[in-house]
C-alpha cells in the first residue's frame, strides 16, 4: 500500500500539476484546509519562479491582542475561547508585510473589522453580493479548488461549505470548468449527508487524511445586553407561525432566537404586553402550532436551538433548514454531531444559489417560502430609510454585504415576506454615545427604495411603501431620544418634514432607562444559549465595554481612574487580569481604570 501523502508532497504535486501558477478557490470561512494552505503557502513562498492567486472569503482569526487590556484578557483564556485553531500562514504574512509578491490574496467578505487599516486587503477586497461571488469566482477560472471535508462512508461530506462549492463541482462534472480538487478531512466536522453535501471520493484528486485533525475555529458568544433583548422581541413579534425565517450570527440573532423561544414557552405575552415601545401592529406572541421552516446561507447556533426546540419544524422537501454554511462554537459542532442522523437529514446543507435567491425552480421556492422574516444586522440606517452595513464613511471596508441584500430582494418577490434590519439605536465612539439613526451616508449599502422593516430596541419601523415624511417619522419614533431632535431639524431644513411636525409623547421616552424599566423585571439572560466565559470573565466583560468605549477619549479615562482610586479594589478580577501587583506607573493607572470601570459598569 502507498504511503499517505503528506502536505508538502500535496503542495509539490500541485505546484507540478498547474506549471507554477496557482489560482486557488477556497471556502469562505471554516472550510479552508489550513495544514494544506499553509504548506502551498510555504512552497510557494520558497520559488519565485512560481506564482499564487487565493480568492476566498472570511479567513477567520483569532482577535486582536496587541492592546494591552485585549492581551491580559484574552490570551490566557485563548485556546478555550477560540479553540486551538492553527493561523493561516497568508494571513499573517499581510499582516506583518511579509507577504512575497508571488503571492496574492482577494476576499469577496472580511472578518469584521479585522481589516480596517489594512491597505493591501483593502485593495483587494471584491465587493460582491453571495450569490453572484459564484460568477467571479467561475469567470476567474480557479485550477485548484481546496476544502476540509468530513469523512462519509466511502465518500466525503463538503459539511460547512456547499455554499458556492457545490455549484463549482456541479460546474466541473459538466466541463464548464477544470480544476484539481483537493481536500484534507477532519473527522471533528459534522457530516452532511445530503446530495449537495456529498462529495464522491472518486472526485477528489488528492487527499490529505494522514495530518492529525485540528481544532475548528470557535466563535465567542456575546453578550446579550437589554438593547439587544429588546430587539429579538421586537423582531419576534412580527413572525408568524408557518412562515419562513432567517437570521444571522451575533447577540441579535441570539436575541431573536432566544426570543421566540420565549414565545413557545408561553413566556412571550406578558414581557409583550409590558412593551412601551412603536408596535407598528406587530403582535405575534403564541406559541408555534405548525412551526417554522428556515432557509438561510448561514446555519447559525440560534436556529439550531429553535430545531431542537421544535420551533423549527415545517419542512420543505424533507427538510426543516435549508442552510449554505455554518462556523459557530465548539458546543455548537458537538451538538450537530451528536444528533441523530435522521434528525441531522433535516438540516440540508445547500448552495447559496437557492437559499439566497428564487432563480431556479421558483414556483417551489414561492410556495416553500411563505410568509418570510429575513433578519439581518446594519450598522447605521439613515432617516430616509438606507441602510450601511459593510463599510465606513471613509470606505473602509468592515465586512461584506454577504447575503444581506439576496434576501432584501427575495423579502420584496415573495408574497408576505419582510426584510427586517436590526440596529442598536447608538454605540459609544471615544467616550461619546452616538446615534446609529444618522441623516445620510456616504456609502449606503442598502438603497432607500429597498426600505422595509428596521428595528432598534426602541421598536419597530414599518417603511416599506411609505412617502418620504412618513418614513421620516416612523425612524425618528425608534431613535434614542438624545438624537431625535437634531435629525428632526435636518429633515425640517431638508423640506422632507413638515416644519411643524411634532413629536409624538410615545415617541420621547426612547431612554435606555425605559428599556431597563421594561426588561428587569422578566430576568432575560446574558448568555441565552451558554458562553465559554467563566465566571470571573462574565463580571469583567461589562468593565471591559467600558473601557473600549473610551478609547481615544483622555478626560475620560482620567474619570475612570480617579474614579478607580477611591472605589474598593475588586482583587480576583485585577488578579485575573495580572493588574493585582502593578509594576509602574502605566500598570497601576491601568489598575485604577479598570477598576473604575468595574464600579461603572456593576
């Protein structure tokens, strides 16, 4: 019997297989096969005499820590959190600014934030909606498609990416493209077993399964803060039972899963009743007789929660969730795993070509996909209804716009369906709370005639089909009340409002102290679905918030730590932070903050 290949020996055969010039198609997010990127990434990075084109999406990394505080918190706790997921090598390389010039690397979606600042990703960055990131990948004509694949019997399992790769080799059987396939398997991802997750061994030109199995990159749950709750109830008051439903990653997504579970519980009513907030008639509240059918490019932990809880449960072609990736958490994996197989058959890992659009079998898609709720996150949304979720004022890159705008799209074909984008109303920038409600953008992600449902903690806003004033009253109805009156005299100087047009009394109690108000009493929690945080981490999290929230802000970091110097040392939180014996003068005003934060934020 032959040895088993190596990755090196992979990395040489396809270096000799191409001629030296490489254009290789990698999975977004968790099914690139890092032990073989990163030897092609060595090989290659050795030769000059040869080149390497990555067009991918998503590389996922573990945060930031050259931040002090980041650092103290995290990297004793990192291999727990984040898993021990190896680096990929040209990641790192742009980074630091090794990457040799034989080597490119373009992304079509970016880990958020994790590149702003970053020229040479910048530059590279393909905007492209999820659906059509298939077309650029086919018209770049990629000779060597990479991915992590589970074993499946005889076969192998294409498990967290069929999104675009299913639709590449469906393209390769048919001759319409011609790429060497090459995988490395990892028996720690779930196998999907269905017909566009299946990949036949004969399909696959080299292999590696001779490399131990690494760990799956973990993503760390957030916190799920009062706003957010506010938000997933909202949201969950406009979903019917029998209908359609995608959400995304996050604390929102959590928030609006936890939340109808709420409502199948039986718990709903009486927090919606409590509800001071713009209902714009959205009073979904019972329990779900019939069920939910999901379709969604991102499997998510929250929808696998609402499955296992029967929320989730209509299906469609055999098939309760119709999803076109999934990177989550390590219980997450362990949870899709362990299901039964004839429980995990109803989960259908697809192409994004048929969860994010009708194109292609549209009658069955319209009759599957009544009644719809696509929830998605933005960052800002103006007055007038445009919503930015991708990309800064100065053009920077934060993300992608991913599915976002597929779904918007289908909520408008689709009888009954709905876009909702969700937002906190502000965020603290430099010390100071800003409103997310802004009068305009430079750079609007979703355009105002694409305006349907947007929802803040302080309710919701039903634009769709509105004139301009009208839109322009319901946005300010679910801005912080802090910011109100400033975007109203915009509008009023722009002659989109009447000059005299006032306030409604509801309207002017958009406080957080009203949402505190609201939810306290009903004890919802921080980690509705469990956290890898311990105990001591949980209690520093708030703190920590603080403390980023007044980055760049001098004066206030001076308040924190005066504040810090007079309040009662919390010792096993500045331990854990290694801040419980300072050394100089930085490490003791670090203590000090810290601790002023601490008595802030409890």
């Amino acid at each position: 019997m032959a040895e088993p290949l190596t990755a090196d020996a992979i990395a040489a055969e396809i270096i000799d297989r191409t001629g030296g010039d490489i254009r290789l198609a990698l999975p977004l997010g968790l099914g690139k096969p890092v032990t073989l990127v990163n030897a092609l990434t060595r090989a290659v990075a050795k030769r000059p005499d040869t080149r390497l084109s990555i067009l991918t999406a998503l590389t996922l990394e573990r945060p930031d820590m050259s931040e002090d505080m980041a650092r103290r918190f995290l990297e004793p706790a990192a291999d727990r959190l984040f898993g021990r997921y190896p680096a990929l090598d040209y990641a790192t390389m742009m980074r630091d600014g090794t990457l040799p010039p034989n080597i490119e690397v373009s992304e079509f979606f970016l880990l958020a934030g994790r590149w702003i600042g970053v020229p040479v990703m910048q530059r590279r960055y393909i905007p492209s909606n999820y659906t059509h990131a298939y077309d650029v990948l086919a018209a770049w004509k990629p000779n060597v498609l990479m991915q992590l694949l589970a074993p499946l019997g005889n076969d192998f399992s294409l498990s967290c990416n069929t999104d675009i790769s299913a639709d590449l080799l469906r393209a390769r059987r048919e001759g319409q493209q011609d790429f060497l396939v090459v995988g490395e398997t990892n028996t720690n991802l779930p196998a999907m077993s269905g017909p566009e997750a299946r990949l036949p061994r004969d399909e696959v030109d080299l292999c590696l399964d001779s490399a131990p199995d690494f760990e799956l990159f973990s993503v760390v749950k957030r916190p799920v803060g009062l706003a957010e709750h506010a938000i997933g109830l909202h949201v969950a008051s406009t979903v019917p039972d029998g209908g359609t439903l995608q959400i995304g990653i996050g604390a929102i997504g959590d928030a609006v899963a936890h939340a109808l579970l709420l409502r199948q519980s039986g718990r709903f009513p009486k927090i919606h009743a409590a509800n001071p907030f713009a209902r714009e008639g959205y009073d979904e509240e019972g329990a779900f007789d019939t069920g939910l059918y999901a379709v969604t490019e991102m499997l998510v932990d929250g929808l696998l929660h609402l499955f296992e809880n029967g929320v989730i449960r209509r299906e469609v072609d055999g098939a309760a969730i119709h999803a076109g990736f999934f990177v989550d958490c390590r219980d997450f994996y362990h949870r899709l795993r362990s299901l039964p197989q004839s429980k995990r058959d109803k989960i259908r890992m697809m192409p994004v070509s048929f969860t994010n659009q009708l194109y292609g079998n549209e009658p069955a898609k319209r009759a599957a996909r009544t009644d719809a709720r696509f929830v998605n996150a933005a960052m800002k949304v103006t007055l007038l209804g445009g919503a930015v979720s991708d990309i800064t004022s100065s053009a920077q890159e934060v993300s992608g716009i991913g599915g976002q705008f597929n779904f918007i799209e289908q909520a408008f074909a689709l009888d009954g369906a709905r876009s909702i984008l969700t937002l906190p109303a502000t965020r603290t920038s430099k010390g100071k709370t800003v409103s997310n409600i802004v009068w305009d953008h430079p750079h609007e992600s979703v355009p105002r005639a694409y305006r349907d449902i947007i929802v803040t903690e302080y309710g919701i806003a039903d634009l769709r089909g509105q004139r301009d004033e009208d839109a322009i009253a319901r946005m300010l109805a679910i801005t912080d009340g802090r910011f109100q009156d400033d975007l109203m005299e915009r509008a009023k100087s722009s002659g989109k409002i009447a000059a005299d047009y006032l306030l409604p009394e509801r309207a002017k109690r958009n406080t957080p102290d009203t949402v505190r108000q609201w939810l306290r009493p009903f004890d919802l929690p921080d980690f509705p679905f469990g956290t890898d945080f311990d105990a001591k981490e949980r209690r520093l999290l708030p703190a920590l918030a603080v403390l980023s929230g007044i980055q760049g802000d001098t004066m206030g970091l001076a308040r924190l730590i005066l504040n810090g110097m007079t309040a009662e040392r919390p010792d096993g939180l500045l331990a854990r932070m290694g801040l419980d014996q300072p050394k100089g003068l930085k490490d003791r005003a670090m203590a000090y903050a810290l601790t002023g934060a601490i008595r802030r934020s409890t």
